[in-house]
C-alpha cells in the first residue's frame, strides 16, 4: 500500500503570510494527488487536483507542484477564512487511497 | 447542480448492521468512480470503499468481509451496506465523486456530501 507522509502536522501562521504544506509518497504516484481544505463539521473541499490543477472557483493564492513522490500545497497572502485543515489524497493504480494525516493551520 | 446527499446514519449496538445511502443529482453515478470516505471524531480522512464504472468494488483492510459497496442506477443512489459494526466504525461517512479517473487511478475526488453520522455504542 502506498503510503502519504505530510508535514507539518500543525502550522501557525499570520494574515498576509506564505505558507508551504508537503506531501511525501511512499512510492511515485505520478501525479494522482489532490489537496483538500476543511472546516470544522464540513465536508472536505477540493483545491487542486491532478497535483497542481486549481479548481474551479478555487482563489489562486492556492497552488500545487510536483510529481513522483513529492508534493507541495503553498498559500500566499493567507487571509482569515484559510485558517483550516488541509489534507493530500493519492488514488494512484487500484486501491486502497491513502489520505495525509494532514496539517492544521492556525492563526499566530 | 451537481449534487451529493448522504442519509442513513444513526446509533447502532456493535455488531449490528446500518445501510447508508447517498443521492446524487446532476450527474450520473454509474458513470463514475463513486466512493465513501470517513473520518472519526477528531481524527483525520479515511477511504473506505469505492465502486468504479464497471462494478469492480475495493475496501479498505479495516472494514473488508465486513462492509458492501453497491448502486442502484434507476434510482442513480450509491449504497453502503455495513454489518458487524466496531466502535471504531463510529465516524462522518461521506460519499464523494472521483474525477478523470481511469484503470484505477484518479484526478482527485472533487464532489462530496454533507456526511451522515454513525455511532456504533452500547
């Protein structure tokens, strides 16, 4: 089973900041990844898939790179309604899917 | 609109059964990776199961010979049917789209429902 590590587990940061999340595979997963933000008692909200393509309606402070094994979520210019959990999910070649254990970001 | 709604969730004993159901609108479903996804209190996202175009059905370890993926394409519903249910079933079960999916792999899984709740207590 493929394996996704994601650091860091807890983030703090402030309005206006840059922020970098990464997803580490276990094995190459070419580019089946997405990245999701949620809220709490919200279902998770799709921001990139395809590792680096935004989705639709998404705002383009979000963005995502990379490919194989490593993989970066990064937030410019955070603004209030970002502070969330975010998670990477890889559904390479036949199941399981694996989710990261994803990374709470907190207001500093 | 393209659309998810969960429903079925409840309280059950261990080892008793609960069918969740998850209606689709705008879209349909046998055309489409379908999965369920859920995530215990405070605790992070895990895929449970998922039925592709073809009816070829996967599960998660932790819940195989135990839980059943299924569609009705009249009714375009997605199904899970779970029996002998553990405490640490307890969870938001969510059923969720794949996108551009293909021999097994996917793009992501970008339409998702509100979630229904199982608690699994005595």
């Amino acid at each position: 089973d493929i394996q996704l590590t994601q650091s860091p587990s807890f983030l703090s940061a402030s309005v206006g900041d840059r922020v970098t999340i990464t997803c580490r595979a276990s094995q190459g997963i070419s580019t089946y990844l997405a990245w999701y933000q949620q809220k709490p008692g919200k279902a998770p909200n799709l921001l990139i898939y395809a590792a680096s393509t935004l989705q639709s309606g998404v705002p383009s402070r979000f963005s995502g790179s990379g490919s194989g094994t490593e993989f970066t979520l990064t937030i410019i210019s955070l603004q209030p309604e970002d502070f969330a959990t975010y998670y990477c999910l890889q559904l390479n070649s036949y199941p399981p899917y694996t989710f990261g254990q994803g990374t709470k970001l907190e207001i500093k | 609109e393209v659309q998810l709604v969960e429903s079925g969730g409840g309280l059950i004993q261990p080892g008793g059964s609960l069918r969740l159901s998850c209606a689709a609108s705008g879209f349909i479903v046998s055309s489409n990776y379908m999965n369920w996804v859920r995530q215990a209190p405070g605790k992070g996202l895990e895929w449970v199961s998922v039925i592709y175009t073809g009816d070829t059905t996967y599960y998660a370890d932790s819940v195989k010979g135990r839980f059943t993926i299924s569609r009705d394409n009249s009714k375009n519903m997605l199904y899970l049917q779970m029996n002998s249910l553990r405490g640490e079933d307890t969870a938001v079960y969510y059923c969720a789209r794949g996108i551009y999916c293909s021999s097994g792999s996917c793009y992501g899984m970008d339409v998702w429902g509100q979630g229904t709740t199982v608690s699994v207590s005595s």
